[in-house]
C-alpha cells in the first residue's frame, strides 16, 4: 500500500472500537466494484482511525491507493495527489504502461492514468480521498470532476471501490438531492461518539455500574476526548489528569474546537453553555443569552452548531416532521460537561486552581449535569441492548413532550412493542408512584394508541422499592431497567 508522507502523518490516536464500522466498510469494499462509499463524521471522531483500521497492510485482493488532502490550495492538492497516483502506478506496472499525471497536470488528467490502468489490468482496487472537504474547498467543481471520472468507471464496470472521507455539513452536498455524486453513493456511513459500553470498557472496566455511568456523562464518547483520558482511574483523578490541571491535554479542548471551525466563537460558546445547564427550549435558550434580541437572530448559530455536530435538535415521537415541539442538547457528555464547568473558568484553571474548583464547583452540581445526560444513555440502551430487557432492541428512540405530559425516554421497538419510560439518576428509590405518573402521561399522548403492546419501563441507578418490585413481577407490560443492566451487567430486566 502506498502512503504519501503526509498521509502518514495522521491524527496520533489509537483506534477505539468502531468494529462494527470497520466490518461493514470492509463488507462494502470487499466486492469487485465499482462501488462508491461515503464516510462522514465530524472532526475527532476517527474517520482516518477507521480508514486505517480497514485498510491495513493485511488487505487482501486490493491495491489501496490513499490519499489524505492537507490543507493546501488547489495547485498544491494537485501535485501531491498527482504525485500519489505516479507512484501508485510505477509500483504497480500495467502492459502497456500507464504514463503518469504530470505535477501540474488539472483534475481530470490526475485521475484518468487509474483509469487506465484499472482497465489494462482489472486489478480490484480501492481509492480512498481521505478529507474530502479540503479538496472541495481547493477546487469547488471537484464533485462534478469526480463524477465524470466515476462515471466512466461504472459504464466499463472497472473493478474500483471510491471511498470519500468528509466532514459534514455542505461539502457532502455532491451526495444528496441533484448533487454529481447522489445516484451512485450507498448508504452514508456515519461516525458519531462512540457507544457507551465501549468507552466505559476501556476507562472503567472493573468500576461499580453507578461509578460507569457517572464517568460516561462526563466523559462521553468522542474518540479524542477518550483517547486522552487515563485508564482505571476514578472521576476526580481522570479530570485532574486530563482536563483540570493547567497542563492537561484537555483544558483548553472546547476553546480551540470553536476556534477551528468559527471566526467568532463568542455566541457560539454561549449557546452551548444555555443547553449544557439544562436548557433545552428555544424561549429559553434565548432569554439565557442576551446578546441575541430575536430568535431570528439565533437562529443561524444553532444551525452551525447542529452542522458541526455539537448540538442536536430533536422532535417528540409523536411530533409532525413540521411541528416547532422542538428541544435542543447538546450532542455528547463532554461537550456539556466542558461548556458547563470549564469553559467559564479557565482562568483558575490556568492557575492550578483545578482541585478547589472540584471541591467547590463541580462536584456539588454533578449529580445535576448527570441527570441531563442519563436519558440520552437511556434511549441508546434501547437502541442497542433493548433486546437484552425488552426482547427487541429499538426501531426509533427519543422523548414524548407536550400539552401536560414529558416522557423523557420513549421508543418503539422491532417487535412493534412501544416503551414509555422515566430516567432517574439519583434520589429517593422510585415506587409504584414512577409507574403511575408514566400511566397518566402515556395517556396524554397519541404515540403508540392501538398497539397491543404497550411497556411502562422505569431506568433507575437507585434499587428500586419493593412496591415497584412487586407490579413489576405481576404486571408484563412493566420492566425496571437498573444499572446493572445498563451496562450489561444485569440479571435482566425486573418484571
């Protein structure tokens, strides 16, 4: 396989997990092609990591030709490339020989010395352009350039794979709608945090479930993040080694993430800060911020926010696709966790003050920024592992809100079965009382009227009180979900 230097010079992150990913990439490009893929995730979350984990040394049947755009202008993206494939095609000899690219050659003539020797040889092959949106940003009618050259590749049915590796957000146009690329791309395989199991597996494998879970909601899941976190170690000790000290590698993550992305991180960074403390509102979130003075004027920095994957914007289940019952939150623990308490003191930080700030700060408020993240690992427990309490995992999950009625966990399962669910984190050990107030609201909603199957499912870290124990055993349509189950841990669900 051959690697220009730069591509070489990747992130320096061991992989985490992805085998799912890396199996279904491996199963999409183990054809003879053509066939076109596209993976998309957003900075951090191990897109090359994945790329290199597929495509190693140990390949076989395929020539891998990568290329990993720095960011360069158009005239240097086309000499390195050029230079990629020259030396790809003279390790590789064809009968008659395939002339190479000159370094200063346009587009087209890049790409067509492969085709030719795709068509000379028929050697299956696969062409991954890694940091697809760097290309585009040095040449915008690259998309329609890769198209034509893709579309003399399927019309002679040469044995290539194109994998395209981007960012999200508007350079993956070409891939939607009347986009060059639309009609030829399969399924997007798209990379956000990695699973909740995962991470805690790695950080925290021999650590009571409550300890996890706690760890998780700060943590969360991006693969830098957990790549810097140091491994068996308590909370308090994974924060003053990695994000608290003034050396840590974490300190500053949030700042410099902004700085990266936007011109002026100002609003942006207060707007995460409104949805890490819990609001979750349009009203709200504009009134918790007073530079903006409408919500028109909020507007475009949520929808960057959601392009950059940092903030999602969800609807309740039994929402129309065009209702304003609208909430937002903000897309992985750490975000929150680093908008929340270290974004507003990072001078203190910078002094050394971390551990006062622990003391004083953040503990005291943790259980709090817990309990926002808890239903997220709800539903994602659902989505995952339903299957291990439920008898099937989830075929959507979210929340239920509306006129007099908010169900923070809610999903309809493959097996048709729809679950109403609480999330509690702390507190007194819920009773009977948890499942009642799940009856009234379920009663408020339309969401899953008519189906035969209909579970009140109560997730709690606190053990549950014998009351709840008790209906739980007499009645098939309750389940109690404890911590132990969430992660994998359980005897099964309590019903």
């Amino acid at each position: 396989m051959h690697y220009l230097t730069y591509a070489k010079y990747i992130y320096a992150m061991a992989f985490l997990g992805r085998d799912e990913e890396i199996q279904e990439l491996r199963n999409r490009t183990g054809g003879p092609g053509p066939a076109l893929t596209l993976v998309t995730g957003r900075r951090g979350a191990g897109k090359t990591a994945l790329l290199r984990a597929t495509f190693d040394e140990t390949t076989a049947g395929s020539r891998i030709l990568w290329y990993r755009a720095p960011p360069l202008p158009d005239a240097g993206q086309r000499a390195l490339l050029a230079a990629t494939v020259a030396s790809f095609l003279e390790e590789r000899a064809a009968e008659p020989p395939v002339e190479p690219p000159d370094s200063d050659a346009p587009w087209p003539e890049i790409l067509e010395p492969l085709d030719a020797w795709l068509y000379r040889t028929r050697t299956p092959s696969v062409l991954v352009l890694d940091a697809w949106e760097r290309l585009v940003g040095a040449e915008r009618r690259l998309p329609g350039i890769v198209a034509d050259f893709w579309a003399g590749v399927r019309r002679r049915g040469l044995p290539l794979h194109l994998v395209l590796a981007s960012r999200p957000g508007e350079v993956t146009d070409a891939f939607r709608g009347d986009g060059p690329l639309a009609d030829w791309v399969g399924p997007v395989l798209h990379l956000g945090p990695l699973p909740f199991r995962e991470v805690v597996g790695r950080l925290a494998p021999d650590a009571p479930a409550r300890d996890r879970i706690r760890l998780h909601a700060v943590i969360g899941g991006w693969p830098e993040v957990v790549a810097r976190v140091p491994v068996g170690r308590s909370l308090e000790r994974s924060l003053e080694e990695a994000v608290l000290g003034a050396k840590t590698p974490l300190l500053r993550w949030g700042q410099e993430l902004l700085e990266r992305e936007v011109q002026s991180p100002a609003r942006y960074a207060a707007l995460l800060r409104a949805v890490s403390r819990g609001e979750r509102e349009w009203g709200g979130i504009r009134d918790a911020i007073p530079d903006f003075t409408s919500g028109g004027q909020m507007a475009p920095y949520l929808q960057r926010l959601e392009e950059m994957e940092l903030l999602t914007v969800e609807r309740s289940l039994d929402a129309s696709p065009r209702s304003r019952r609208r909430r937002y939150r903000v897309n992985d623990p750490f975000v929150a966790f680093w908008f929340r308490f270290v974004l507003p003191h990072l001078g203190e930080l910078e002094r050394g003050e971390g551990s006062a700030l622990w003391r004083e700060r953040i503990r005291p408020r943790l259980d709090e920024h817990v309990g926002l993240q808890f239903p997220g690992l709800c539903r994602e427990y659902l989505a995952r592992h339903g299957d291990e309490a439920l008898g099937a995992v989830a075929r959507e999950a979210g929340g239920l809100w509306g006129a007099g009625y908010d169900l923070p966990v809610a999903a309809t399962l493959r097996s048709g079965a729809v679950v109403y669910g609480s999330a509690r984190w702390t507190g007194e050990a819920p009773g009977e009382e948890v499942v009642d107030a799940i009856e009234e609201d379920l009663g408020r909603t339309r969401y899953g009227f008519g189906r035969e199957a209909r579970l009140r499912v109560v997730f709690t870290v606190p053990d549950p009180a014998e009351g709840l124990l008790r209906r739980a055993a007499r009645d098939e349509a309750v389940a109690v979900v404890g911590a132990g189950d969430l992660v994998g841990e359980g005897e099964g669900p309590r019903r």
